[in-house]
C-alpha cells in the first residue's frame, strides 16, 4: 500500500491510503496519523478515494487518530469512501463517530467553515 | 451436448486448500485466494468480499492473538455445499472460540469505546454462521458459512 500526505496552506493536512487497509496497512496509516498528531498538526483528512476494502484494522487506525486529534483541538475528517467502506463504517457504527464527506476538497472546506 | 448438472471440478468435492505462514504479510495472499476459489465456485460478489473480509478479520486475529509472533501456519480451505459457501480456517494457536467473544457495545461514547473485538463482531455480520470446533490435536477450526450464494448451474 503506498501513502500520500500533503498539506494545504498549513492547516489541514491530507493523508490518502491506496489500496487495501489491511494490518499492515493500517499501521502504516497509523504512525502516519501519530506523526503528524506528534508535530501538531491534528486537524486531518483521510482521503479514502483509492481505498476500496477496510478491515477492522484499519477502523482501528483510524479511532486511534481521532481520539489524539481531538485531544489536540483537532480532528480527523474522511472523504470519499466508497460503498464498500462506507458499510463497514456502518456496521461498526464508526459513522456515527466521524465526520465524512463526498469529497477530499469539501472535508478540508469544513474545517475553514466552523472549526475546530 | 448433455446438459450437466454442475461445472467439472466445482462440486460438493471439489475443495481449494491454501497453506501460509501465520505472518500478517500473507494476509494479502489468504485474501486472494479466497477470492478467486469462491469465483471459480460461483460465488456472487457481494458474498465474496463479505466471506474474503470475514477470513481476514479471524486470520489477522489468529496471528495476533494466537500465535503471537510464535511460528505457526494457516491453512484455509474454500469449499461448496450445494449453493452454500464454506470458508475454513484452522491453526494450531491455542483454544480460540470466536462464537463467545461478546459484541462490542457500538453505543458509548468515543472516549470509552473498546477497539477490541470489533474484527470478530465484523466476521459475524458478514456470514449467515460461524462453527468451532477445537482440534484433537490442538489448534482451531472455524467455518464461515454463507448460504445461497453459488448460482444455480
């Protein structure tokens, strides 16, 4: 699996899995998300456009990410799941805990909008 | 030409069989084979990815949890039974009944939410049955069964 992380004006950093968020993926997803948490900068959006399966582990990953998010003031924000993410998000009632979005662009939006 | 009643070598007999070591790097390799044996079998897609997800969970848990970095292997076995779909997993990690793992409580709040079980609670939801049996030998069986999913031939 191969992992982007890029930053739009220093704000809101993007991380885009691609591939399947297996184990091993998602710890790589994991430290990704701890690092950039460890230099500050909590306010995150996951852009799942290229990731078409999650296993629990990457759920994980995920919950991890957003519980030290938002102890910084931050949060971690999802884009673009598709359907079969989007279930498993359901059936693990994880979309009841995280803010998503159809798009990347519109999930870095909100932060502008109203925060944190 | 006669019309046959299933495809050669996609009956109640035939039986994929995959051996891997238990190493989350090959949890690719189990997730594959699955997929392709259960579309040589007939599977419609949708129950394939439930029972290739369902495998995935159990395995990475026998990995993690069983062996515990211990050498071992899975074995996996993808088998008919009419236009039922089994799925078997069996290691030699110590005694592991998925069945008695309770459900994660998906109400409380994200601070107290556990994040263990949730890949045992996933594997239930995506099989209509989940049997254990504990080997004689030692080790775990687990069969994932999804029911009706092989089109008619």
């Amino acid at each position: 699996m191969t992992l982007r992380i890029q930053t739009l004006g220093d704000q809101v950093w993007t991380i885009a899995p691609r591939g399947r968020l297996d184990l091993p993926a998602a710890r790589a997803m994991e430290d990704a998300l701890n690092e950039l948490c460890n230099a500050g900068r909590a306010r995150v959006v996951v852009d799942l456009s290229e990731v078409d399966y999650m296993a629990s582990a990457g759920l994980k990953a995920l919950l991890t990410g957003l519980r030290r998010a938002r102890l910084l003031n931050g949060d971690v924000r999802l884009a673009a799941l598709h359907e079969r993410v989007r279930d498993v998000f359901e059936m693990s009632g994880f979309d009841q805990v995280f803010r998503t979005f159809p798009t990347p662009d519109e999930a870095v939006q909100s932060f502008a909008e109203c925060g944190p | 030409m006669d019309q046959v009643t299933s495809a050669p070598g996609t009956g109640d007999f035939a039986q994929a069989e995959l051996t891997v070591p238990a190493d989350v790097r090959y949890l690719v390799i189990i997730r594959r084979f699955i997929h392709e044996a259960a579309q040589v079998l007939g599977a419609a897609t949708k129950s394939i990815d439930d029972l290739v997800q369902a495998a995935d969970e159990l395995a990475t848990n026998a990995i993690l949890h069983g062996y515990r970095g211990q050498l071992g292997w899975i074995e996996v076995a993808v088998r008919p039974a009419g236009g039922d779909l089994l799925v078997i997993l069996r290691d030699q990690a110590p005694p592991f009944d998925p069945r008695l793992v309770p459900e994660p409580d998906l109400s409380l709040p994200l601070e107290r939410r556990p994040v263990g079980g949730l890949g045992v609670y996933l594997s239930r939801i995506l099989t209509d049955e989940i049997r254990y049996h504990a080997l004689p030998a030692g080790g775990n069986e687990v069969i994932l069964v999804k029911r009706g999913v092989r089109a008619a031939k």
